[in-house]
C-alpha cells in the first residue's frame, strides 16, 4: 500500500494482530512464528513474507528500510508463564518455578528487535496474568519491562483491556505495552472504545442490520436497533459506544453442521440465509456485486462427538456451566481430580467466554447455544473477530489452537487506528476516524 504506514509481526501466528493493522491502514512487511503450522494460515491470508523460526537464534533481517524508519513493530511473545494456568503447570514439574522457564524472557528478544529496527512506535500484547507476575528477584515483571523499554528511549502506556469493548463478541482480557520514541503521550484506549456493558436486557437482544442483504441505502432507517447507525465498524476516538456484541450477534446466521439431522455433527459448505446483524454482515465480507448464495463457507466443522458428550451437551441451559466434578461420576467425560474442568454453554445474549487455544483438545467450555455440539472453527473466527474470509487452510486441530492463540483484529484494528492518529501523524481529516470498507 503506497505511502501507508509500515509494520512487522513477531510471534504473529495465523496473523490476528497482522490483519487487524491491515484493516487499519498499515503495510505489513514481514511476520514470524516458531510454529511451522501458522505458516500456510498467515501467507493464505497476507501478501507477504512470514518466516518460520526461533526469534531467540535469529538476526532481524533486512526489510529495505533505514533504522527508525519503521513506523510499528507489534508482537505478543508467548505466554505460558504469565498465564495462571501456565505457572501451575510449570510450578508441578520436578518443583520448577515458572520464572526458570526460559520462555518467560521471550519478551527480551522482542526488545532486541526494537533496539534494532528503532521503530517510531511498538506494541506488545500479553496475558492479564503478566500483572501480577515477578521475576527472579521478585520484582513486578510489567515494572521490569516497562524500564527496559523506557531505557530504550521509548515514552510507555501499559493497559488491560477486553475486547468486547471494542465490538468484538467476546469477553478476552489483554494486557498492551504501547511506546512511542517521539516522546509524545500514547493513545488511552479507553477514549477509543465503541462498545460498552448492555443497560438491560432490550439492549442483550440481536442487534439487526440495516439491509442486510441488499445495497446500501443511507436514507433507510433499517433494522438496526440499540442506537447505532454507523457502518460496522468505525473507531472513532470519544465517539458512542453501542451495546456488547454477543454470541447471537456472532454467530447465529451460520447453518447447522448436521444439514441432514446426522450424528454426530460433521460440517456444513454453504450459507442457507443472510446475514442477521450488523455483525454478521461485517463479518461476511461479502464483495460489492456479489450474492451472498455465492459466497463459499470455510472451516465451518465442528469435531466429532460421542453420544455421551452429546446428551450431556443437550443438557445444558443457555450460558450454563457445569464443573466436571458436579456431573453424576457414571456420566463424567474426565477424572474430576485430574481435570477439574467445565462443560460450558454459550449465552447468546452476551458476548462469549475467552477462546482458548485448548478447544484443539476439546470443545466442552464452547458449546454451541442452540445445537448439542461444540462450536466449529469458522464460530471460534467469528467470535475472535475474523472474518468469514479468512481462511484455516490447515488440519482442524491446528487451526483452532491458531485461533484460540490469536489476538482479535478487531481489537489490533482500533489500537492500529489509534496509533496512526495519535502517534504517525495520519489522522484520517477532522474526525479521527477510520472505518473499514473491506
């Protein structure tokens, strides 16, 4: 993209944080990942180059530019040891402490690339957990990172925020450093949220599109309720912020994977309606000129499941959990001492639980809402704010676990937005604002 602003993708996976940036205007140059199986997800979906390797045993490479003419560096270093669950597992193993495992400084070689390429600004995503993690020496690790980035010469903001509030049908925690060298006061992503908590109930209900399957008709006051009447989405800094968008908004208009009432549940290849909500007609990414009965339908299979899982699936009410351990012992999938985990319907009416990269194991915290079965990849995308568009080219197991381990685009499109108005000088004419017309 000529004369866009440039960026590069550490730890970049399928490409969450990488596509987002690219919804916000930016020119991706290069990504990379440790893990082989990413590679055909990212370059699927990307027109660029995306290495496989080890960031701790590689140079930054020459990508053509001056030092400190790259506009942004983003990444979000693995994160085992920040993560709750993560310290326990490592805690476990032959009396190890997660802060010896040596994935715990990835975030160091993160800043051997700052220090390298002197971008003009970075971000570095990773888990809440981070804010309560230490080192060694027992200091805060937020506070320990936040000095080393300082000492780089970079001004810091480090928030926590949900994705939700950023019209993503998902409620993910993310904790994100953001520096600038210019010495200029980053953005408060608070100021650039769109999204916000439901006032009652009317406001939990699906919130329909205007036309959803016709042409764009600016005078018609459509379907669109709740409030919002601005094309999906547009960041806008201190603009209104319009309900949560929930599993409904999400995923509902996608068909049933048992189009011939078969068991278990296997996949389903095309669309049997339109859009519904504002949401889903984002999400579609259906091009100008083209009928929406045209459109292919990817990665839409959900595992297969026994009727044991079945039944017990069915059981559930909307948005119920049920702790292993409080499921009578002849019907328990799991030893209730080993994995003391749940089985979890989603609500409809809110916007789903975290995603995990665990659903490549197993789906039973992502039960669909209205069907005995777990969700498919293409509703775990569209809960993570991929579009229908992009492709998991790669066997089911791999791109659910390339999912879960993502970073929303839509959360990485409004901190792109921010940025470029904030900090690159590219504030799109008075208003701030930027909305996709992808």
């Amino acid at each position: 993209m000529e004369n866009s602003p440039t960026a590069i993708d550490l730890f970049c996976g399928a490409g969450g944080i990488s596509q987002g940036l690219d919804d916000a205007g930016f020119d991706i140059l290069w990504g990379l990942d440790n893990d082989e199986k990413t590679k055909p997800t990212f370059e699927a979906n990307h027109d660029c180059e995306m290495t496989v390797g080890d960031i701790r045993e590689m140079e930054p490479p020459d990508l053509g530019l001056e030092t400190g003419e790259l506009d942004l560096l983003a990444g979000g270093p693995p994160c085992p040891t920040f993560s709750l669950v993560g310290r326990s597992k490592i805690n476990s193993l032959d009396g190890r402490s997660n802060t010896s495992d040596e994935r715990h400084l990835l975030y160091e070689d993160f800043l051997r690339f700052v220090d390298h390429y002197r971008p003009k600004t970075f971000v570095m995503e990773n888990v809440e957990g981070m804010l309560s993690a230490s080192n060694e020496q027992g200091e805060p690790v937020v506070d320990v990172i936040t000095d080393q980035m300082e000492e780089l010469g970079y001004q810091m903001r480090v928030q926590l925020l949900d994705a939700a509030d950023f019209g993503v049908p998902q409620h993910r925690k993310r904790l994100f450093f953001i520096g600038n060298r210019h010495g200029r006061e980053n953005p408060d992503m608070n100021d650039w949220k769109t999204h916000r908590k439901p006032r009652g109930e009317d406001e939990k209900n699906i919130k329909f599109a205007r036309n959803p399957v016709g042409k764009e008709d600016e005078s018609a006051p459509g379907l669109f309720e709740n409030g919002q009447r601005e094309k999906f989405p547009t960041f806008r800094k201190e603009g209104n912020k319009d309900p949560w968008n929930t599993v409904a908004d999400g995923i509902l208009d996608l068909p049933p994977v048992s189009p011939s009432g078969e068991t278990p549940p296997t996949k389903a290849e095309k669309y049997e309606i339109g859009p519904v909500s504002e949401y889903q007609k984002w999400a579609r990414d259906i091009p100008e000129g083209t009928e929406w009965e045209e459109m292919p339908l990817l990665n839409h299979e959900c595992r297969g499941h026994n009727m044991r899982d079945l039944t017990l699936y069915k059981l559930l009410g909307e948005g119920v959990s049920y702790i292993i351990g409080d499921i009578p012992e002849e019907h328990q999938p799991y030893r209730s001492d080993v994995f003391p985990d749940k089985l979890k319907k989603q609500n409809p009416k809110t916007p789903a639980t975290t995603i995990v990269a665990h659903l490549y194991k197993d789906g039973h915290m992502f039960i669909h809402p209205r069907e005995a079965r777990s969700i498919t990849v293409r509703e775990a995308a569209r809960l993570q704010s991929f579009r229908d568009t992009f492709e998991f080219p790669v066997a089911r197991t791999h791109a659910f676990k390339q999912v879960g381990n993502a970073v929303p685009p839509l959360l990485a499109q409004a901190i792109g937005t921010a940025i470029k108005a904030a900090l690159l000088d590219r504030t799109p004419s008075s208003s701030e604002e930027i909305a996709s017309s992808k």
